[in-house]
C-alpha cells in the first residue's frame, strides 16, 4: 500500500514546527536570569514584610495580659502606672478627625483648581514648589509654626482645636499632591468627551474627574490619618497634655478649647518619664495605637480597591 508523503515522521510540515518551539542556549539563558530575578526580588519582598511582621507580633505578644474592653474605657490611674487610656484614646480621635474635617477638603479643592483651572506660569510653578517643599518640612517646624499662628496669634490657646490645625496644615501638602496626581491620571478624552455634549468644566469636574480619581485621593487621606495619629511633638507643643481626667466612656469629654491627652504622647511619656510602669502597658498603648492605625489603612484599602474595580477604563 502507499504511503503519503504527508505523513511521513521525516516531512518538512511535520518536523518544522516542532523545530520552530526547541529551547535554545540564548533562550534558557534567558530564562534562568529571569527566574534568578524573580528570586531576588521575591528575597527583598519578604525582607521588607518579615521584620514588620515580627514586630506586630512580638508587640501583641508582650501586650496579650493587659488588652481588655478594661483597658480601652478607664483613664490612666496610679500615676500612670495602671488603668487604661480611654482619655489619651479619646484625644488622638478628637485631633484626628478635626484635621481631617479641615485638611481634606481644602486639599482637594487646592488639587482641582491647580490640575484643572490654573494655567501654567510662573505662580503655579511656584505653588507646585511650595507644595512639594512644605511636605518634607520635619514635624517639629510645623509645631512652631503652630504655637505661633494658632495658640497665641489667634488666641485658641494649647486646645484640641490649635493641635488639629496644625496637623492640617502639617498633612495638607500629601493631600494636595496626592489628589493631583489622581486627578491627571483621569484621560483628558473623559473631559473633552463631556465638553462636547455642552458640559461646563465644574459638571465635568464633579461627574466625571472626581468620581473616577477618588481611589487615588483617598491614597492620600490614608495618609494623612497615620501619620495624623503618630506625631508627638505638633501637639506637645499646642495642646497635648501629661495627664488630664475625663468621664470614662463619655465621647464628647473634650471640648475644642480644652487641653487633652493623646496616644503617642502617652506612650512617649510612659516610656521615658514615668519610673516602674508594668512592661505589658506599654505594649499595649503601642498596639493599640498601631491597630488603629492599621485598621484604617486596611479599611481606606478597601474602599479604594472597590472603588477601583468599578472603573470602565
């Protein structure tokens, strides 16, 4: 019987294409620097999480015998060396909140009118300057300004509400970057589509840039919360206080003229001024006021990954 040639193991149309796919030397070579990168990258990866992790665990640990719905609802008592820190917990809120409520909206205002209304000259370039400049302006410069803008030339005095605006303006600078570089990632042909259906700039702006920046402008909320929530000498120097009693479980014991009591003071004092505090209350003020901060993040994340995935583009 004949044999096609087409089926032949020997035929061009057959080895050909298995040719085509054999791995070179140039190819593997290229491969195994590939999976060597990935290596190291994945080494560095885990090199950045691992101690990070460590210390979460090891501040829990050492934190595990004092944290209890005790712990989080009484004040500081014994001289600091017992009781909880409800009046230190309820302070680092009250500031947190009121610099938000201050700093976030001006911020995004700023960011809009600089990406969307404000021509290029030479004033603008020098907004955008002061703006990147004022953001790397260490903590304790913003503390001075503060004292003396708001606790003596505006007579607020050392109160919940002159700490709040100088960590406003201390965290403004991050909002406003963070919000124009959420902003120019929206395509300019959403803008110019809306432009051509006869929408003005402001309609544009609110229906369309905002809606689909919003992930990237809460990028820099989250960041302006922690490190809201972390600084110590802003307030040390504008209202925060070493010890001060408050009704336990009442939410509004502070009033925005009243001095307070803050977390990362507390902890800074607790661990520097006051002599023979049990081991397991300093760990605890630090967990507690790490996992705020964490939780927050975790919850920004969240909202800024939903967020994301209803996008269309």
């Amino acid at each position: 019987m004949a044999t096609d040639i087409n089926s032949s193991p020997t035929s061009p149309e057959i080895v050909a294409p298995q040719l085509m796919f054999t791995a070179t030397d140039q190819s593997r070579k290229k491969q195994l620097m590939e999976n060597i990168a990935r290596g190291i990258f994945f080494v560095m990866t885990l090199l950045m999480i691992l101690p990070l992790v460590l210390i979460v665990v090891y501040l829990f640990v050492k934190a595990a015998p004092i944290l209890s719905l005790e712990f989080f609802f009484t004040n500081p008592a014994q001289g600091m060396r017992a009781g909880g820190i409800w009046a230190p917990l309820l302070g680092t809120i009250y500031i947190v909140i009121i610099s938000l409520l201050v700093s976030a909206p001006i911020g995004v205002l700023a960011a809009v009118y600089l990406n969307e209304y404000a021509r290029e000259s030479w004033f603008t370039r020098i907004i955008n300057l002061a703006v990147v400049n004022l953001a790397g302006v260490p903590s304790i410069v913003h503390a001075l300004f503060g004292v003396g803008a708001f606790v003596y030339f505006a007579r607020m005095g050392r109160s919940v509400l002159a700490a709040s605006l100088t960590l406003a303006i201390m965290t403004l600078p991050v909002i406003i970057a963070s919000t124009k570089e959420a902003l120019g990632a929206v395509p300019m042909a959403f803008r110019e589509a809306c432009w051509n259906t006869g929408a003005t700039r402001w309609q544009t702006i609110r229906g369309i840039v905002l809606p689909n920046s919003i992930s990237g402008i809460l990028t820099g909320v989250i960041l302006q919360v922690s490190r809201a929530a972390g600084e110590t000498a802003p307030i040390m120097f504008t209202g925060a206080v070493f010890y001060k009693a408050i009704s336990e479980g009442d939410v509004l014991a502070y009033g925005l003229l009243d001095r307070f009591m803050a977390l990362s003071m507390h902890l800074y004092q607790l661990s520097t001024q006051v002599p023979g505090v049990p081991e397991a209350l300093e760990y605890g003020t630090a967990v507690v006021l790490l996992g705020a901060v964490l939780m927050v993040n975790a919850l920004a994340i969240v909202l800024r990954v939903y967020l994301r995935s209803r996008k269309r583009w």
